[in-house]
C-alpha cells in the first residue's frame, strides 16, 4: 500500500499511527505511553501521566479523543469503559 508521509516522522501533531485496548491495572503500566486516550463508555478515569503525577479526570465523556500522555490507566476510580489508547 502507498504511503505518501512515509518520509515524515510521527509526532504529537500527527495522527496516531497504532491504537490498543486498555484494561485499566493499579500495578500493571501499558506497554507504550499514549498520545491520547478515546473513552468509548464515559465515567472517571484515573491515570497517571508520563511526569508521574496521579490524577482523577472525573466524568470523561463517550466518544471523545483526550489527548494524554499516560502510562497507566488505573482500576480503582475508573469508571469509564471501552478505553483505547492511541500512539
């Protein structure tokens, strides 16, 4: 398949490249850290962020793209479900 922005690197700006399935662990971090999570069933989400900090994000809205840089999605707080992260 073709290609055309095969030449250019990927960043923060760009469009997500890879998308995964989240399970939210309070031990477990994802395997990558993301651009952005998508929130399919809205609730609380609690992550924590690539600096490290800990946040509650309450009433996260369905189908919306958040654009977080997250290496943990963490199961006690979260509510929402079917979260996908994108990098």
């Amino acid at each position: 398949m073709k290609d055309d922005f095969s030449s250019y690197s990927d960043g923060l700006t760009s469009p997500a490249v890879a998308a995964e399935a989240i399970v939210p662990h309070d031990v477990q971090a994802l395997e990558f850290v993301t651009r952005a999570l998508y929130i399919g069933q809205g609730g609380d989400v609690n992550v924590v962020l690539k600096s490290g900090d800990t946040v509650l994000l309450p009433n996260m809205q369905a189908g919306v793209f958040y654009p977080l840089r997250v290496t943990r999605v963490l199961a006690t707080g979260t509510t929402a479900a079917d979260i996908v992260g994108l990098r």
